[in-house]
C-alpha cells in the first residue's frame, strides 16, 4: 500500500514539473511589432565603446 501511495505521489510530481515546464517554456514568447514607431532607432545590438577594447588587459601575449 506504501508502494503503491509513493508510486502516484511521484507520478503526479512528474505530471505537474511537466506541466510547469511546458507553462514555463511558453510564457517568455512574445511577438514584436514592427510598426511600433515609440521605441528608439537605436539597435540593442551596438558594441559599447569598453567593448571594443583591443586586448584584455594582462592578457597581452605574456607567457606560453
């Protein structure tokens, strides 16, 4: 009878982790609106100037 109540309590965690990952998976979706003229013309993509950095420092060819 133990067995038998541990069996279903894991299949039911099985069920409902399935089910919050299936809701997980779904919810970060979104569309975009490419006639939505109230953001800016700046693209998210532009490097940083501290990106564009030639070499790490400390990291300039030393060792090896």
């Amino acid at each position: 009878m133990k067995k038998f109540v541990m069996a279903a309590m894991l299949k039911t965690l099985c069920i409902l982790l399935a089910l919050g990952l299936c809701v997980l998976s779904l919810s970060g979706c979104a569309t975009v609106d490419n006639n939505d003229d109230s953001g800016s013309d700046l693209p998210w993509n532009t490097p940083q100037p501290w990106e564009s950095a030639p070499s790490i420092p400390g990291l300039d060819g030393m060792g090896g």
